[in-house]
C-alpha cells in the first residue's frame, strides 16, 4: 500500500563530498515526513565517511540503512581509492534489484548520486521506479559531464590549453579549467562519468544543492534549451542544503574562534581528498604568516584521512607553532566546517572550491579565496567569482602541477580578500540571498516542496 509520505532510497557514492550532501537531504526529508532508506557500500573508503554515516543513523534512529558489500575493483592503472569506489560501486549496484524490487512500503523514488546513475536509473525505469540523480558539483560542471560521451571521442578538443571548448548553448569553458584526466579517455575517472553521463536523459530530474541565483547563468541558457539539445531531465536546484546535527563535543578550535575578534580569523581547508605537498604546506604556512591576519589551518597531507600519521610539527616545525601561537591555529583531522564558517570571527575562506565547501561559504555569505586543486574546482571557482563571492587567481595551477603556489603570493591574497570591504559587503549579500531560498516560499524551498507533492 502506498503511505501518504514518499519512501525515499538515497543512493550516495564514495567520499564526503558525495555522503555529506545525502545525509543534509536525508534529513531535509525526514523533517517533511518522508520515509528514508539509506543505502550505503562497504568496505568504506575513510574513517570520516563511517563515523558520520554511524552518527548519523544514531541521531535519526527511523532511517532504514542498509549497508551493501560491493565487488572490489582491481584496477592496477588508478591509483586513487576513491575512483576505484566509484567504479566497484557502479558495478555492484546490480546487487540492490532485489531490495528495490521488493521494498515496503514500496519506494516512490530512488535518489543516486551521479556516479551510479549508470547501473540505478536503468534499474530504476524497469521496475517502474521514478529516479533522480543527485549532482553533488555545480550546474555548470554537471554540464560539461554531460557533454564527456562526445568530448571523448574528440579530445583534440582539449588539446590546447590557452583555447576554451565549446558545448553548444553553454558559455564556453576555458581549456585549462578541464580537469586533466578528461584528456584521457581511458582514465578510470573519464570512464566512469563517461558510463553515467549516457544514462542521464532516463533520470526524471537532476537534484542539486545550488541556488537559482547563485548559477543564473547556467541556469538561464540550459532554460533556453539549446545546452545539449534539451537532452537532459530538468535541473531541480534544493539549496543550500541545511546541515544536520551531529552531537560532538565542542572542539578546540571553536573555543579559541570564540576569543577572536569579529571576522578577523581566515580559515584554510582544502577539503576531505585533496593531499597537500609538504613543500606546498610549507608555502601556505609562510603565505599566513605573511598576511599578518589570524588563522584556523586544517592541515591535510594524505589523500586518505586513514593514511594521515604526520604530526603538525613534522609538517609545520615547531618554530612556525611557536612563532604563530597565539596568532593561529593548525589543526588536524576532521572538523566541523559548516560550525566554523557560521562563526562570527571568521573573515575569509581560503578553499579548494569542492561544491559543499563553495555552498557552504555561500551560505554563511564569507568571502573566499578560491584556490582549485583538481576535478570541478576551477570550474567552480569561476561561478564563485562571477557571484562575487570570492576573488580566484588563474595563475595558481592544479596540485598535479609541479609548480608552488609561493608565500608570498598567497599572503598577498589572503590580505586582499580579508581587507576589501566591497567583497566582503557582496558576500554577505549572496548569504542573505541563499538563505533566503530555503525558507518558506523561497525558491529551493518551492522546487523541493513541488517535487515531494509530485511524488506523494
Ligand atoms: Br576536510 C573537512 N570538515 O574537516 P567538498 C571537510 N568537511 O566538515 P571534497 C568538514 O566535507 P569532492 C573537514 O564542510 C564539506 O561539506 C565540508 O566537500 C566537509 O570537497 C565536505 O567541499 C567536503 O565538496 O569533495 O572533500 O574535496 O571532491 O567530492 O568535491
């Protein structure tokens, strides 16, 4: 029988940039009744994905999970775990006909994140299931994606990086802000978004945490159906996405944020997968010193937090800690960011540009330094720029490149977002507007609103 409330499967893929988002909507939905499974893989890739998934099924206790052991992937050629998530996911999701054929109360919508559209939407039209895809990146980056089954049989196409590439209907993208793995076809991260991206036109509607406003744009050429010729479902903007409340103690680092002067603390991450160079962490040490201003540095030297044993002094030396002590603080492991930059002493944000660090920062209206590391990041660090959320050096290349980011400039950097009134004025603007989407009758909250109706 059907309830009253939607049943909702929640289909999230590898790393905390993809989990994270689905435990926000997890418990966006929760909060207007629906009925949510959670269906997650092991073995997982880091400590941090299984703690706040444990976390989050304490806090929630009427989620259904259902954790699902995947085929593992042996791919000699890739190196990076999280891809090789990606790939054993897709490939295990075969395993979930059963569950999603037989679940009750019945599901009335399967939401997977766009790394396992390829093996869930198929799955989900034959057993007449309504599905949406999950983008966990910005409009603008789901687009080119969409676009990688052509761009790969031309990659001529990326072939000269002062050049932009052209997908037709679309503000042209510059060459040098496509990721690097995109010039190979046979790149396990190419193929893989390569097998998604052809079943994307058999979602019913492509999810996004992203604002209206925050992607017009975009937003406005896709409206004039000319992006892809109209091939993609329409895009379903929902943020920003709400945290949810994870119990924990409060950490140090929020009491010495307390004793800070109003916005006078920049904060530094370059988010849950990106692996800094000692010499590059050495860089930005110098860079904040530099700038005379306070600081909160999560500091992060392996891709995978498991991996991560270095000490803050072998990393830092203990002169810089002592020199910067009661100027900053460095820390290490997981912190609670969404807590951080809805504190009032913080200035600035120097970030990676992964989409839930850029919507967060959007959504607290703090300025940011957009210094993109890899995948989507250079792309969205043009829409922070173009929102007027943040100010983005072109010359900083990505973390591949064995070119440093030196000090000095970075000092220089962090000094002009931090003291530019009109940035900082623009930025609190966009958080005014961000928050405004998901209170009652604003536009994410209506697009949400809609489509649980239509799924009832
Ligand atoms: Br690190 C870290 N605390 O210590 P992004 C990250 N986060 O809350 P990424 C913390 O993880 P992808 C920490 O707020 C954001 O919601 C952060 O996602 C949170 O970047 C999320 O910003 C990180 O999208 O993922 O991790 O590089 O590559 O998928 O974009």
């Amino acid at each position: 029988t059907k309830s009253l409330y939607p049943h909702i499967a929640l289909i999230p893929s590898a790393g905390m940039g993809h989990l994270l988002p689905f435990l926000r909507i997890a418990s966006t939905l929760l909060s207007r009744n629906c009925t949510v499974t959670l269906i997650t893989a092991k073995p997982i890739v880091s400590a941090a994905e299984s703690s706040h998934i444990s976390a989050f099924l304490s806090q929630h206790p009427q989620v259904k999970h259902v954790d699902f052991q995947t085929i593992q992937s042996h791919n000699p050629t890739a190196d990076d775990p999280f891809y090789l998530q990606y790939e054993s996911i897709t490939r295990s999701a075969h395993l979930l006909y059963p569950l999603l054929s037989s679940s009750s109360p019945p599901f009335s919508a399967i939401f997977a994140d766009f790394f396992v559209a390829s093996s869930i939407t198929p799955m989900a039209a034959e057993l007449g299931i309504p599905s949406y895809i999950i983008c966990t990146t910005s409009i603008k980056f789901f687009c080119l994606i969409a676009y990688l089954p052509v761009l790969v049989t031309d990659p001529a196409k990326l072939g000269n990086s002062s050049t932009e590439l052209i997908i037709p209907g679309l503000t042209p993208f510059p060459v040098s802000s496509i990721p690097s793995p995109f010039k190979n076809p046979n790149h396990l991260f190419t193929r893989c978004l390569v097998l998604n991206a052809k079943e994307f036109s058999k979602a019913k509607g492509i999810i996004v945490n992203s604002v209206d406003f925050f992607e017009k744009e975009t937003l406005e050429e896709i409206k004039n159906g000319r992006v892809l010729e109209n091939s993609l479902p329409s895009f379903l903007p929902i943020g920003p996405l709400a945290s949810f409340e994870i119990k924990k103690d409060k950490g140090e680092y929020m009491s010495w944020l307390d004793n800070q002067p109003e916005e006078s603390v920049v904060y530094v991450s370059f988010g849950s997968r990106t692996a800094i160079s000692r010499d590059q962490i050495r860089e930005v040490s110098k860079g904040l010193e530099r700038s005379g201003h306070r600081f909160l540095w999560v500091v992060k030297s392996t891709k995978i937090d498991k991996e991560d044993k270095d000490e803050l002094k072998d990393l830092l030396g203990g002169s810089f800690l002592e020199r910067t002590m009661n100027k900053g603080m460095a820390v290490k492991g997981w912190v609670s960011q969404e807590e951080i930059l809805a504190h009032p002493s913080i200035g600035a944000f120097v970030s990676h540009c992964g989409w839930n660090s850029v919507i967060e920062a959007a959504r607290q209206g703090v300025p940011m330094v957009a210094w993109p590391q890899h995948g989507d990041q250079k792309v969205n660090a043009e829409i922070v720029e173009k929102a007027g959320l943040g100010i983005w050096e072109r010359n900083w290349g990505w973390a591949d490149q064995a070119e440093l980011v030196c000090g000095e400039e970075i000092g220089e950097k962090i000094r002009e977002v931090m003291e530019d009134e009109k940035l900082r004025e623009k930025a609190k603007k966009v958080g005014e507007e961000a928050r405004k989407a998901t209170k009652i009758g604003g536009k994410s909250e209506k697009v949400l609103k809609e489509l649980l109706e239509l799924l009832q």
